[in-house]
C-alpha cells in the first residue's frame, strides 16, 4: 500500500483510527509530518483497537516502507527507528513484513 499524496496518507489513518482526525496538523502536509503527528497516539491507538486494525497498520507501514523515497524515509525515521522508545515495537512486529521489520528498533 502506498500513497499518492500526503493527505491521502492522513485520510487512511483516520480511517484506522477515528481519533486521529481530531488530531492537528500544524505544518503543512508532507508524509514526515502525518507520521510525526501520529507518533505520539500510535501506541494507545493499537492498543485500544482491534487485532484487525494493528494487522491493516502493519500493511500500511510495511507497504509505506516497499513504496521507497519519501514514504520509506518518513515511516522509518519517524515511527519504526523510535518504536521501542514509543513502545509499540511488540505490538507492531507481528504485522510486519520481513523487510519492515529488520527497519524496526
């Protein structure tokens, strides 16, 4: 899964998490800034919701990561490499992909 723009990202994590949309975006869009925005929630996010919903976040973010450029780079620097900080490591490594998951710290 990959995304066309940045504000399709957001629309999609919306979906996923309704909380999301009340969420401020405060800069102007890039996908850095979706998944800066979504790094603080993503834990209470996947903890409160269903395993269906962490399964249809693992295949986001594996496929943000199997997209490259800007979409590999924001979801690695922005949410994967600070995972175990975030504690949402375990709850995202089961829905991960192989390569994804060697991007997870």
């Amino acid at each position: 899964m990959s995304f066309d723009t940045s504000r399709d990202l957001r629309a999609a994590l919306v979906k996923l998490f309704p909380d999301f949309g009340a969420e401020p975006a405060d800069e102007p869009e890039s996908y850095h800034r979706v998944v800066m925005d979504l790094a603080p929630f993503v834990t209470r996010y996947l903890e409160q919701g269903s395993p269906r919903t962490a399964e249809a976040f693992g295949e986001l973010v594996s496929g943000m990561v199997g997209a490259g450029g800007d979409q590999e780079n924001a979801i690695e620097t922005c949410l994967l490499e600070h995972a175990s900080q975030l504690r949402c490591d375990d709850l995202l490594r089961p829905h991960l992909d192989d390569r994804t998951r060697r991007a997870l710290r």
